[in-house]
C-alpha cells in the first residue's frame, strides 16, 4: 500500500476533473480525495496498492477529454492515512 499526493496544473478546474478522478479512484479500488485549490489546480491523494496507484498517477497525466493538463507534481509515501473512500473536498 502506498499513498500518492498529487497537484495537477492547467485547465483542470470546472472540466469535471474531480468527478472524473473520483470514478477511475473508485475503479480502481483507491481511497482519498480531491480538491479544487485557490490556485486553479486540483490537488487529490489516493492511497491503495501501488500498481493501481500508479495507474492513477497515470490517468492524472491526462485527466479527462476537456482538460488541458500542464504540469503534475507527485510524491509517492508509504505512510498511510487510511481513508475510508474516494471523496470530492
């Protein structure tokens, strides 16, 4: 298990990026949270088993079909938070 903590950049803000994150989340069995931050990036943790959580990180890269993703940062940990479910903050 591992816990990924991401900030996405770009035109990812109101282009149902975080309704869509949610989805491939909950797909993919992760658990944590996405949010839209003041800067206009979304900044989400997802936290499961590490291929999946990979494939996440992945998915992030590109988002969904309307958003223009421009940059990502992510830091991998093995320190766990345990969430319960894959949320929408």
């Amino acid at each position: 298990m591992i816990l990924a903590k991401i900030r996405v950049s770009g035109a990812v803000q109101g282009v149902f990026f975080r309704e869509s994150a949610m989805s491939e989340a909950r797909q993919l069995g992760l658990n944590g949270f996405a949010r839209n931050e003041a800067d206009s990036s979304v900044y989400l943790e997802a936290e499961g088993g590490e291929e999946n959580v990979r494939k996440f990180v992945d998915w992030c890269r590109k988002g969904p079909p309307m958003a223009k993703v421009e940059n990502i940062d992510t830091e991998l940990s093995d320190s766990l938070v345990y969430y319960k479910n894959f949320e929408m903050a």
